[in-house]
C-alpha cells in the first residue's frame, strides 16, 4: 500500500507544478471559468430541493436526467485529462502488479479538482434521495451507479489510446447504430427502447430508490459494476503490455499519395495528429447525418447544406486555436531547426486545418453536387473558405498567445471561454453569407465575395502579427507543451 | 567558419553558457567536451538557432545567429540531443519531410534517403514509426536528416551514444570523408576515446565557462591522452564504500 500511496503523492505532486508552472487566474481564462463552474454548482444546488420533493412523491424522470448528467460528467476528468506526471507504461520498471498499476491510474483521477466537483455533485444527491421511500436502498444505488459511471469512463478511455481497443469501439457503435435502424424500420423501436430503458444504470438507480423491487435494483446495479470493475482492470492491463507495430500503416484521411511542395511533411504529420483528436470526431455523426438528409429527401434545402457547412468547422476549433497544442518540444525543436520563417510555421499548420475541413467537407460534396447542383455546391464552398478564413485569423491569435498541450485519443481541454468567442468569430462570415442568401439577393455572391476578401484581409494580418509572437515567444510555446 | 564571440545565455538568474568565445576553422571536426550540465548542449542549441542567445553572438560561414538564422538553417545540420522527432512518422517520411525543404527534388530526395539509410542500417526498417523504434534507429533518424541536404556545418550532440559499433564505424568513416571535402563538423560526446581518434581541435567547458581549448596535435606532442587533459579539469569523485552493495 506504501507504494501505492507514495506514486499517488509523487502524481499530486507533478500535477500541482504543472498547474502552478501555467500561471496565475487571469491565464487561459481560468478566473472566468472557475466562476462559471462556480455559477453552476449554485444552480445545480437549487436543483435539489425540487428534486426531493418529486421522489418523494415518486416521481423519478428528472432524477433520472440528473443521473445521466452526472455520468457523462464523469468523463470531463477522465477523457479530457491532460497529461499525468507519471504514465502507467513508466511505472512497469518497478515491481508492482497490474492491480498496483490501476489503483495509481485511478487514484490518479481524482487528482485534478475537476473531479472534485463532479464527485461532489454526486454526494449532494444523497439529500434528495434520503427523502425517497427507499432511502438506504436509494443510497446504495447511487453509489454503485458513481462506481459504474467511473468504470466505464476509464473503459472508454483506456481503449481509445489502443488500437484494437478503438476498433472495439468502432464496432460497437456500428452494431448498436445498425440494431436501432433495424428497429425503426421493423416498426420496433418505441417497444425495444421500454425494455432496455428498464435495465439502463440510470433507471436502476432511481428505480432502487422508490420502487417496490429495491432489492432487484441494487442487485442488476451491483453485477453491472463489477463487470464493469472487471473489465476496466483487463483493458488496463491490455493496453498497458500492449507493443504497438513498428511499422507505418496509411492513414484513412490522406492516403499514401505524394503532394509536392515543401510543406507536404508537414501537412502530413499534422492531418495524423489531428486525427488523433477526439474532439474531430463530432463533426462525422454531422456529416453522415447530412448526407443522408441528401440522398433521402426529395427536395432537400440548399440553406440547409450552407447551415451545415458553417456549423461544420466548430468540432476542428482546436486545431485553428491550438496550432502547436498536438506537438511535443521535440517537436517544436525540429520546427526551429528547420530553414522556415515563423510565418511559414504558423502558414503550414493553417495549411493542415483548412485541408482536414476540406476533408470533411469534400464527403459532402458528391451527394451536394447530385442533389443540390454546382452553383449550390461552389456557394458552399466559398462559405467555407470565409469562415475558414475567420477561424484562422482568431486561431493564430490565440495559438501563439494561450498554447497548451492536447493528448492522443483525448478532448482539447482548452478554455471554453475562447472556443466560445472564437466560434462567435469564426462563425460570423458564415452567419452573413446565410443572410444573404435568405432571400434570394442577385448580389449575394457578390457580397461572400467581398466577405472573403475582408477575412483573406484579416487572416493575413492575423498571420503577419502572430508569427512575429510566435518568434517572440517561441520558448515559452515549447515549455508549455511539455 | 564557426566564430562565436562571449556567447552567453542565462535562464533567470542562472548562467548556462558564461561568454563562450570558439574559433573553428573550415574542414575541421571540432569537439566539444565537458560534464553533465556544463553548457555544451545549451551552446549547441544556440549554434544552431533553438535557443536565442542572451548576449554575444556567432558567424557560421559568415553569417550571424542572431540576424542572419534562416540563412544559417539552410547551410546546416543538426543531430540535437532530443532528436527533435515527430512522433506519428514513419523514418521514411522523416527524410521525405526534410527534402522538400531545404529546396531538393523528390527525386534527390529519395535517392540520397536510400543511400543515407543503407550506410546507417536502417533501410529495412524505414517503414518503422520513429515513436516505436529504439532510441538507436531513432538517433540514426535524426542523422540523416541532418546529412540530406548536404549541410556545409554538421552540428552533432553526443552522436556515437545508443548506437552499435558497426553503425559507429560507418559513421566515424562518413564524417571523416566529409571533413575531407570541406564540411566543418561540430561535435559534443561523453565517449573521450573516439574524440581522440576523430576530432583536429576540441574545447573543454565547465560550468558554462571554456576551461580550455587546444589542437588534438598538440596533445598527441605533448604525449598526453585527452583523457589526461579532461581530468585536469573536471574534478573527480572517489568511490565511497558502500557497504550495503553485494
């Protein structure tokens, strides 16, 4: 237990430096955050008194939203961590078994004072549910159902930084997707749903704490956990002997083809890292969802593509305020031994971002020419280069001047402060286009024209300021991403 | 055509690098040797444009690392003591990102990647992501794509650590030849005996500061070993007993 405990410090310890070597409450906008947080907790806290008085009349349906709240909040600490001080792979030098191993790993989130908070929203629950007609019962489902949430974060997360694991994954979202589509058009839906709802976590736990059959509850409650204790202690294990291939496989999203031009290297790494990146990923549900909306609907909206385009780039955001966020110092030393200019460095990562949104949305593009036709389909593109445009402008801004360090296979947990203002920003050459083209403006081209004109004018006075920063404050840049 | 003048760099209040003055001449393979947190890799570091220095200043082949770096960049190559790699590429994709670059075709690229990888052994494993190569393939990584672009000054931190004695030997031979026709080669290494056979000239620093600076022929006049000179300066522990070992 004496190493356990002494690990945990040494993680405290290292977290607690990082925090401080970040700087003061004004940086990032924490100050900000922590008084939103702040705000939140104060409005989840006059939550409560409602929430009792409905199960103690038996009524469970908001209790039930709250549980799920708390589950997905779980994951902010968990799949948003930064780095830890001591990664578990480091660890496997000392002679300490893959249980020792986990307990580090788990301990270790609730280092960060995120968790904190998350933990104590679920504490607070107890009031309410003390005042169910099963309170101990209500309590001990609650607890079960915090322990589950834990686990199956921590399953989650630890399969997404394997790559058998985020095939898994994959997978089960697949068959899940194809058994409800199933379901729907079998006419089947609303009945199967009522089954599964009654053996959800959430519906168990509320069920434990005003039902008659508690005891079934707690019981279905308690396999779960364990199972899902089980399975989180395997994954661990895994990924943690795991050897990846030595050898270079091609990557989905740029296929081995060879552009010439000397950014082509760089563009590469950074398209790989940047499908390394969870937040990239809200923006494939988006655009199968459009497509679909294409290919189905007889007479689909041009405004609707053009809405979509504009809401397209706000999953990428990181990646155009964060440029440096994916790299390591060792990076950022080969960037300074290469023969390129600051400008060129900042150039060749908005590079990167433009082409991954292109990416997204060049899957748009067939079904968009075919439904929509081509004037539709470039009037959409040209939305996309002005907003673009837009979020590189404030990107680079923020990119040299707020850095942090963004992991594999994780959310950016940059300040959603900026992510918001950047997206009001960003989004604004987007929201003008869709003005005018709301009612048929003969000059709306004309006026996207001019509105790519104004960002093409601000990206590159963006990019001229920025990289003499980014000279500027180039070791500093370095530092914080370690 | 390395002339550093009272290079200095300081980090707050401490003082890696204390007014490094060095004169190093065209063709030459130059050691740089000293302890552990000394300042040669911090000196490297500015030599090479990584690190702005705090006062002084240094011409390579004529122009100055404080106005002149890009310049600079594109006549060097640099072997850093963090290998300065990305993570998610392959070795082959590594090379093929420096090519373009410093201005070579893909097909010169290509061509000197494979001769480059075939005389460090690491052909057959080009393919291999440098995050899950050995810290062997990945220094041997990091050397060629300081010697693809033909660099008229090779800067190399500690480049015979972690490699084999093949490879060591096929490298010691490609810097020789390279010295040959003209490539000044600036070296820092731990390892005294293959300075000795290598270098023409070397500087010893200690704590920031040139404790001493002398051609490798007046060593071998004097009858001395490099080994003997290191040690005048950089003071040796004793062993202590320590009883609970064994």
């Amino acid at each position: 237990m004496d190493r356990i405990i002494i690990l945990i410090k040494l993680q405290w310890r290292g977290y607690w430096r990082r925090v401080q070597r970040a700087g003061h409450l004004t940086r990032n906008n924490v100050g900000v955050l922590v008084l939103l947080a702040g705000l939140g907790v104060v409005r989840y806290l006059q939550l409560i008194p409602g929430l009792a008085r409905e199960l103690s009349s038996g009524t469970t349906r908001r209790y039930e939203s709250v549980l799920v709240l708390l589950f997905l909040l779980w994951m902010l600490p968990v799949l948003g961590e930064t780095r830890r001080s001591i990664s578990s792979r480091e660890l496997l030098q000392f002679p300490l078994t893959t249980f020792d191993l986990y307990c580090v790993r788990l301990s270790s989130i609730f280092i960060s004072p995120v968790s904190w908070i998350v933990g104590a929203c679920w504490i607070v629950l107890i009031y309410p549910v003390w005042k169910a007609a099963n309170p101990i019962s209500g309590v001990v489902a609650l607890i079960l159902f915090l322990f589950f949430g834990l686990f199956f974060t921590l399953i989650v997360s630890d399969l997404l930084v394997i790559k058998p694991g985020r095939w898994a994954l994959v997978g089960v979202a697949a068959v899940v997707s194809l058994g409800i589509a199933f379901l729907f058009f079998a006419g089947r839906l609303s009945y199967s749903s009522h089954i599964v709802k009654r053996w959800l976590p959430n519906f168990l736990v509320s069920s434990a704490a005003v039902s008659s059959q508690a005891a079934l509850s707690i019981l279905a409650l308690l396999g779960m956990t364990a199972v899902a204790l089980a399975l989180s202690v395997w994954v661990f294990g895994v990924g943690l002997y795991m050897q990846q291939s030595r050898r270079g496989r091609r990557l989905f999203l740029l296929p081995s083809i060879e552009i010439p031009g000397k950014y082509f290297g760089l563009l590469r790494k950074d398209v790989r890292y940047a499908s390394r990146l969870l937040d990239l990923y809200f923006a494939l549900p988006l655009v199968v969802l459009f497509n679909i909306y294409l290919a189905s609907n007889s007479a689909p909206s041009p405004m609707a593509f053009w809405l979509v385009v504009t809401l397209l780039l706000v999953p990428c955001i990181s990646l155009a305020f964060n440029g440096f966020g994916l790299d390591n110092p060792m990076g950022m030393d080969r960037y300074a031994l290469l023969p390129l200019s600051s400008r060129e460095t900042l150039f060749s990562k908005n590079l990167a971002f433009g082409l991954v949104t292109f990416l997204l949305f060049s899957t748009m593009l067939p079904l968009a020419i075919w439904r929509l036709g081509v004037a539709n389909s470039l009037l959409g593109l040209m939305i996309l280069i002005s907003i673009e445009l837009a979020f590189m402008s404030y990107g680079n801004w923020l990119s040299v001047n707020q850095p942090f360090k963004m992991q594999n296979y994780r959310f950016a947990s940059g300040s959603p402060i900026d992510a918001f203002m950047g997206i009001i920003v960003g989004s604004l050459p987007g929201v003008l286009s869709l003005f005018f083209l709301k009612d048929g403006d003969p000059a709306a081209v004309l006026k996207i024209s001019l509105v790519i004109l104004l960002c093409l004018t601000f990206y590159l006075l963006s990019l001229r300021w920025s990289a003499r920063v980014l000279e500027r404050r180039w070791e500093l840049i370095t530092a914080s991403l370690s | 055509m390395i002339e550093a003048a009272e290079l200095s760099k300081r980090f707050g209040k401490f003082v890696a690098v204390d007014k490094v003055s060095l004169n190093i001449p065209r063709g030459s393979i130059f050691g740089f040797l000293g302890p552990n947190g000394s300042g040669k890799s911090t000196t490297l570091r500015m030599f090479t444009g990584i690190l702005k220095p705090s006062s002084g200043d240094a011409l390579i082949d004529g122009l100055s690392i404080t106005s002149s770096p890009l310049e600079i960049k594109r006549k060097i190559g640099v072997l850093p003591e963090d290998l300065a790699l990305f993570d998610s590429l392959t070795i082959w994709e590594h090379l093929k990102l420096c090519g373009p670059i410093y201005g070579l075709s893909n097909k010169d690229t290509e061509g000197r990647a494979q001769q480059l990888l075939n005389c460090l052994d690491l052909w057959a494993d080009r393919h291999a992501y440098v995050e899950n190569s050995s810290f062997g393939m990945r220094k041997k990584c990091a050397l060629a794509m300081a010697l693809l672009h033909n660099p008229k000054v090779l800067f190399l931190d500690e480049p015979f650590e972690g490699i084999d004695p093949v490879t060591s030997r096929s490298i010691k031979d490609l810097l020789t030849l390279m010295s040959k026709r003209g490539v000044t080669i600036f070296i820092t290494s731990h390892i005294l005996e293959v300075v000795e056979r290598l270098v023409d000239s070397f500087a010893v620093i200690v704590a920031g500061r040139i404790a001493c600076q002398q051609d490798m022929a007046q060593v071998t006049q004097s009858g001395q070993t490099l080994e003997e000179i290191y040690f005048e300066y950089i003071e040796r522990r004793p062993v202590e007993e320590f009883e609970w070992i064994g």
